[in-house]
C-alpha cells in the first residue's frame, strides 16, 4: 500500500540525474539490514524534492510509503497529520484531543506503523525536515527506537546548511548522510539529449553544466529556454548558451535577493568581490559591506542555510551565481567595491599575490599603491606562476609605460617564459628609456634571452655597444654598484661571445692580457675573473692566468654575482691547481642557491672530473641538472652538467647513457660545452668501432676551435684523441702531425699536464724503442700532474705498447698501475680494458691490490672518513667541506661498505690498515 500525504505538491518536475542516489535509497529500503535514517542534504534546486517522489514511485507498489512536506504551522505533531492524512486508523483520532499522556499518544500512534509492517517495508520521506515541529520528531524518534530489525527508513532532506533539533535525531539513531552534489557531465548531457533531442558536442554540454552550476533545477530551466528557442546543441551554440545562462542566472539571483533582507545582497556581493581575492577575510566583510556585526552575522547564516556558502567557509559556493548578483548593481558600484575590498585587504596584510585580480578586475589603475601591489604580485608568484606575473606587470605598464623598475621586472619574468618575446620587448625598451643604469640592465637581459632562444649573434651588438656607452657616461664617477653593473654586462658580452663561433676569436681578441688587470674593487675582481677564463681558453701563460684568477678569488669577494667566480676557478683548474679551485667552489656553494647553485656544482664537477674523483663528479652533476630547466629543450642551464654528466659516463663504462644525455643537449650547436660533448660522443663512437666518424668530429671540432682562436691543449684535447685513434689505424704520420701541434700549444700553456699529454700523442705517434721512450716521459710527467686520468691512460698506454714489444713482465707492472690508479678514480672504462690486457699478458692482481681494489676510497669518500675518525659528527663534517648532510652519510655508507666495517668507531683503525697496505 503507497500513502502520500497532501503536503506533497501533485505536480513534480521529471528527476534530472541522481540514478546513484536512487538506486541507493531504494536499495536501503529492501534491505533488513540496510541504514533505518537517511539525511537527504543539498543546496536549493539539487534534486531533493524530485528524489524523494522517485524513490516514492519506484517502491509505492511493494513497501507502504509515507509522505509529506514539513512546515512551520507552530501545531505540535503537524508532521505526523500530514504523513498519516490518508489513512483511516482510529489511532490518528487521538491527534485531534488534547495530550495529557505523551508515552500513551506516542504508543497509539505506534499501532498503524505495526500494521504496516505487517504488509512489508515501511518508508517515511520527510521534505524540508528542517522546520518539524518537535513533537513529530520525538514520534521518528520513538518509532526508530522501537524498529529496530524491521523493515523501516527514514529519509529526512535537508539544505545543505540545516541545523537544528533534526541533527540531534541524526546523531541519535546515527544517520547516513546522502549529499546532492552538482551534476557530473554526464548526467546534464543526458539531460541535453532529453530536452533538445541530439548529442551534444564541442563543449555545449559542459557550458550548460558550468552555467548551471550542476544544478538540477537550473539546468531544466536553462534547457527550456533552449529548448524554446530551437537551439541545437553544438559548437556553434555555446555563445547563446552562455547568453541564455546569464540570463538565467540573473533572473534567479533577482528573484532571490528581493525575498531576502536587504544585508543579505550587501553581505553577498561583499562576499563575491573577496571571494575573487581567495578565501575571504571574516575581518574585511563589516568594513566592505559597511554594516554591524550582527547583521552580517545574520545575513552569513541564512546565505550558509540557502546554499549559497560553501560548508567549511564563508567563501561563495557557485560563482557564477555570485557574479549574476554583482551584475544587479551599476558598474560602477561594482569598481568601487573591488577597489574598497583591494585597499581593505591590503591594510590588512593579505599577502599581494591574493589582492592582485581585484585591481587586475578594475579599469583604471591610476593610483601609484596599485602599482606597487601589482609589483610585488609578480615578485611573489613569478617561479610558480610566471605567466600571471607577465600579466600583472603588463598591466602596470600600461599605466606607467615608463616606470623602469617595472619595465626590468617584466623583463627578467618574460626572459624565462619565451625568450623570443623578451628579446622584442627588450629591444622595443632600450629604444625607448634613456637612463644608462636601466638600459644596461635591459641590455644584460638581452643577453640572456638571446642565449635561451638561440640567437645570440644579434645580442653581441647590442651588448658592446651597451658597454662602451656605459664607460662614456659612468666611467668617471661609477661608484660600486656601477662596476658590478658594468661586470655583469662584460659577463654577458663574454657569454654571448663565446657562444657562436663568429664571435669567440672577438672576445679572446679584445679583452686584456690577465697581467693587466688590476684593482681591488669588485668590477676589477669581475673583469680579472672573465680575462683568466678567457686567456685560459686561448692557452698562453698558466702561471700568468692562475695568479689572475687568484687575484679575483681573494677571500671576501662578494657572492652576489658569481659567474667571475665560476670563471676564475674554471681557469685555475685548467692551469694545473684544481684544488684552489675546488675551495673557491665550496666557499660559493655555501652561500649560493637556485641556478647559481647549480652552475657552481657543475663546475665543481669539472674539477672533480680532473681529480679523478668520478662518482662525486657525477652526483654534482646530476645535483645540478635537478631542478635545472627541463631537459627536453635543454637550455644552457640544463646543457652544461648534462654534458659534464655525459663525461663522467663514458668513463665510468656506461656509454649508452652518455649519448642518451648528448642527444638529449642537441651538442652539434657550438658553445661553451660543444667540444667536450664532442670528445664524448667521440668516444663513444670509438668504442663501437666507428672510427672514421669518431676522427670526422674531432677534426671539425678542431677547425672550429681554431678559427675561434681557443687553443688550450688541456681544454679540449681533441688532437690527442684524434692521434690515439689515427696509430690504432696504422696511420702514425697523420698521428705525428697531431702530436707536434699538441706540442706546440703545450710550450704556450706550460703545464705539466699539457706537456704530459703533448708526450702522450707523441708516444701513440711514434714507432719501435722512440715509442717506448716517449710514452714512459709522458707517464712520469702526468704522475706529476693533478691528473690522475690521464696518468692511469698513459700508464695503460705504455704498458701495452711493452707488451707489443715482448716485455710482459714490463707490461704487467705498468698495467696494473694503470688499474690502480683507473680503480680509485671509478674510471671503470679504462680499468676493465687494462685488466683483459693484463691477463691476456699471464698476469694477475695480487692480494695487495685486491686489497687496495676493496678500499679505493674517492678523494671526497676519504675526506669524510678521516673527519669523521677523528671524531667529528656528520653535521660539522658537511659544514667543514661545505656539503649537504645527506652528502656526508652517502660518503660514510659507501665507506663501511669499501672498508667492509659497520660502525664508526672501526674507521681509524680501518684507515690505519689501509694506508699501511697502499704504502707497503
């Protein structure tokens, strides 16, 4: 039997959506063991009413089915008239005479619920729950008592922001809450199909679900408009979709805020204006909405009951119904209040960032705070979000076009999201500003940019012309902050130069001889660090350069600007003192962070590389290429540990690696690393037996090093390589022609590595007992160098050459020296070529070296390990060798495990043993 009591109106709209829900409820009401009370929570229009008589006309045939719509009548157990209306039980005549006996009332009206469980399942839908009289919920809550394990629900619906006695009845009998949310997708495009009879596509139904915030009732009366109007659904559409939606929107918000009190449209436009900043500012709404405390308390909760907050805030719930009530006040209070509501916030401390789009919202930005805020909005979200800071900045320009601080601002933002379009925009900027101070730091931004968008040759120019109209007019009185300008736009200028090959021999050409610059101020440190790097790189005078570059790293150099920093120690490590170069590093490292951070560990890696200190050149480069510039595009930040990365791979015998890394860096392009990823990807097609291209690289790289005028024999030894891979042809004279040339530049370097490896190609070149002569020079010359590689090479060298000469015992010797020295620098490559040699040649690694294999501790690994037998801890070891923490227990865990201890205190006695064993 199926009831429905007369609250209920006749007519209800067809349920849109909610088969979830349905299905639930219906199920609930078939299951004994099922949920006995459900709250039905959702905002105004989400369905409820339509649900309930859903679920009313899909169980009326099989369950006994009470319904009705509470009101405030102020009639005690009006509720249980309306639920009971239909039925002709004497026990109801009781409702109708005074209550003398609650329990006796209560227990009589028990009786047709009993009756009803006779004939199957009963349900009781409750509408609008909220305002029952309290005398109907205290009967649910004695017929709840009283079922338990039988076939009863009860499904109360409430909006969403319902309070009252109806929630103590939920906590009671513990309710399961069944929330309305908005309508996914799906359900409002079977709504679409249903009212306009076609598939909706190219976004029609998602600006229908937008638009109605997924609300049911919107929804339906939006597509009747549509509907009306003959609208089909598709792309071409979505304009009046969006028309008809704002129509609507507005119509509703209308037809609302003239049945509230006046502070409820106040308090809500209030709230919509700050909602555009983020959560809004409790503080900020008297003050916005400029009323009393207890009215915008008052209109909080009715607009939290109605739906239109959302539950853990005050923030508004659906936006679109926010901006359909500011559209029923003129423009021009709408301006004024997103203005008052920016001011207000900004009094208030609100970060700028959360300001910023209630003045990017207003027309005009005349007032000079609203610059200001906009500038610090871009500050504050340029690394998440640069785009928004490009588009703050933008609109400040157009308010002030010459504001230069915001013109250097948007510069240095657009120069890291599209390069080309700084480039233009700074171009169109120096044009046009006139003070030397901003238009170099414009120029220097034009560098940069022109290096990310791979044009440097029109920023050498422009760079140039920059400095000499600097010198012109701030030369004579520039005080200390014109000489780091001045140093930053030669950094620039160097950088961009040595970029392109058109360019390099200039910038070689035109700077001063390393003897020649002096001064003590910052911009003389600045130029001395870039003159060190760049004379290096033409390869005269090491000791010369490495007094320039020491000159420039004089302890307290400031590290706000490092690239003459990285520079200097660049130079010095080439000209054989890569230990001054490596505390220059660390001392910068420990102050610097974001790309300085990571240029630093890049060079650091270099010299780490020279060291032959290969797993720690390969974390610092790795560290470096972490959070470096994405590697797909490989800008020059992300470039240069990737090829240093690369270096390190092809030595430590993973060459696929390696040419995944070059590939990725797009090397052919000439730069800074261009010859040492040739190097690279030389080597490795060497390995596969591809001479003939190995030599065709390498002999191009020379001839583009050459006409560049770089011609550092230790830089990049291409000569060398070439030479070693021309006598594995056969073709000693081509390999001889290499080795005087490597000769040649080694007199101008003088170094003991450049002589070494100079002996080392004429070696390789040589033939017969001159070969042999020439190649154990070069050994003990590179024993001499801080150049553990290329020592552990020449030894390799040499000891195959005895062995081609039938001196096995010789060979031997020479080749496990080899595998030594390859064994504690990781060079992992060479070492197993050597040992293959050293067996085919009958000999073997004796204990001793098994012993010195075990304990091969890296340079870094034996740094820690003596600090910590000493006694330090591992946050003062980090601190002494300007490491990260977690840097110091990776070195600790890799020496337990070499040294095969487990605790600390084993470490002095281990390194006693092991030091007494290397030296036995």
């Amino acid at each position: 039997m199926a009831t429905r009591g007369t609250g209920t109106a006749a007519q209800l709209p067809e349920l849109t959506g909610r088969a979830a829900e349905l299905g639930f409820l219906t199920a609930a009401a078939r299951d004994p063991l099922g949920p006995s009370l459900v709250l039905l929570r959702g905002d105004a229009g989400t369905g409820k009413t339509s649900l309930l008589d859903a679920v009313h006309r899909a169980l009326a045939a099989e369950s006994t089915v009470l319904a009705a719509v509470a009101r405030q009548t102020g009639q005690a157990y009006d509720l249980v008239r309306e639920l009971f209306e239909p039925l002709d039980d004497k026990e109801l005549q009781s409702l109708s005479e005074p209550v003398t006996d609650r329990f006796t009332l209560l227990s009589d009206l028990m009786c047709p619920v009993m009756r009803a469980y006779d004939r199957g399942p009963l349900v009781v839908l409750v509408d609008e729950a909220a305002v029952a009289d309290e005398d109907s919920l205290q009967w649910l809550d004695f017929i709840l008592r009283r079922s338990t394990g039988r076939p009863l629900l009860v499904v109360l619906a409430l909006r969403a922001g319902d309070t009252g006695p109806v929630t103590g009845l939920a906590a009671e009998h513990e309710a399961v809450t069944l929330r309305l949310e908005p309508l996914p997708e799906t359900d409002v495009r079977r709504a679409v199909v249903r009212a306009l009879g076609a598939v909706p596509d190219g976004g029609f139904a998602g600006a229908c679900a937008r638009l109605s915030a997924g609300n049911p009732r919107l929804l339906r009366r939006l597509l009747d408009e549509l509907a009306a109007r003959g609208v089909r659904p598709d792309a071409a559409a979505v304009p009046r979709v969006v028309a008809a939606g704002e129509r609507l929107l507005a119509s509703v918000a209308r037809e609302y805020l003239d049945q509230r009190p006046p502070e409820v449209g106040a308090v809500f436009r209030a709230l919509t204006v700050l909602s555009e900043a983020g959560a809004p500012e409790p503080a900020a709404l008297p003050v916005l909405s400029a009323l009393p405390g207890p009215l915008v308390a008052g209109a909080l909760e009715l607009l939290r009951q109605d739906g239109h907050l959302r539950p853990e805030s005050q923030a508004v719930a659906h936006p679109e119904f926010g901006r359909a009530a500011l559209a029923q006040v003129p423009d021009g209070v709408v301006v004024r209040l997103r203005r008052h509501a920016a001011a207000v916030l900004t009094d208030q401390g609100v970060p700028a960032a959360k300001v910023a789009p209630l003045l990017m919202a207003l027309p005009e930005l005349r007032e000079p705070w609203m610059h200001r805020l906009l500038c610090q909005a871009a500050t504050a979200v340029r690394a998440v979000d640069p785009d928004a800071a490009v588009r703050y900045l933008s609109r400040v320009l157009d308010w002030a076009p010459d504001d230069a601080e915001t013109v250097v601002r948007l510069a240095e933002t657009v120069v890291g999201t599209d390069p080309a379009a700084a480039m233009a925009f700074l171009g169109r900027a120096l044009d046009r500003i006139s003070d030397v101070r901003v238009r170099a730091r414009l120029a220097h931004l034009f560098g940069a940019a022109a290096l990310a968008a791979r044009r440097a040759p029109e920023a050498f120019d422009v760079l140039d012309r920059m400095l000499t109209e600097f010198d012109a007019k701030r030369g004579g009185w520039a005080d200390e902050g014109d000489h780091e300008l001045r140093g930053r736009i030669q950094v620039a200028l160097t950088t961009v130069g040595l970029s392109e090959e058109a360019t390099t021999a200039d910038v070689l050409a035109r700077l001063p001889e390393p003897g020649r610059v002096g001064g003590s101020s910052h911009g003389s440190r600045v130029q001395g660090g870039l003159a060190a790097y760049t004379t290096m790189l033409g390869g005269r005078d090491a000791a010369a350069v490495a007094a320039q570059a020491r000159r420039a790293l004089v302890q307290g150099l400031p590290s706000r600007y490092p690239p003459p920093i990285i520079a200097a120690a660049t130079a010095l490590t080439y000209a054989g003192e890569p230990d001054e170069a490596l505390s220059a590093l660390n001392r910068l490292l420990k102050t610097a962070g974001g790309p300085v951070s990571r240029t630093a560990l890049a060079a650091r890696a270099t010299v780490l590389e020279g060291l032959g200190e290969l797993p720690d050149a390969a974390a610092d480069a790795q560290s470096a290429m972490h959070g470096a510039a994405e590697l797909e595009g490989m800008v020059a930040e992300a470039v240069v540990p990737s090829v240093r990365l690369a270096s390190v791979l092809v030595k430590m015998g993973q060459p696929d690696r390696a040419e995944a890394l070059l590939v990725r860096t797009r090397w052919p392009h000439f730069g800074w690393m261009y010859p040492q990823a040739v190097l690279v990807s030389a080597e490795v097609l060497r390995l596969r037996g591809d001479h003939a291209s190995a030599l065709a690289i390498l002999f191009d790289c020379g001839k583009r090093l050459a006409e560049a005028g770089v011609r550092n024999p230790v830089f990049v030894p291409w000569w060398l390589e070439a030479a070693c891979l021309l006598a594995e042809l056969g073709r000693q004279d081509e390999a001889a022609e290499l080795a005087e040339y490597g000769e040649q530049t080694a007199r101008d370097w003088q170094t003991d590595e450049s002589a070494g490896l100079a002996l080392l190609a004429a070696g390789v070149a040589a033939k017969g007992r001159r070969s042999l002569d020439v190649l154990a020079e070069a050994a003990d010359r590179l024993a001499a160098a801080p150049a553990p590689l290329s020592q552990a090479r020449a030894e390799f060298l040499f000891g195959r050459a005895l062995l081609a000469a039938d001196d096995t015992k010789g060979a031997r010797a020479h080749l496990r020296r080899a595998i030594d020295v390859a064994t504690q620098s990781g060079y992992l490559a060479l070492g197993s070529v050597a040992r293959e040699l050293l067996v085919s040649a009958g000999g073997r690694m004796h204990t001793l070296l098994d012993a010195r294999r075990l304990g091969a501790l890296s340079g870094s690994e034996l740094r820690v390990a003596e600090l910590a037998a000493a006694g330090e801890s591992n946050r003062e070891i980090a601190d002494r060798l300007f490491v990260s923490l977690r840097t110091v227990e990776t070195h600790l865990s890799s020496v337990y495990r070499k040294l095969r201890i487990g605790l600390r205190d084993e470490l002095p006695a281990a390194l006693r043993a092991r030091s007494e064993g290397l030296g036995a």
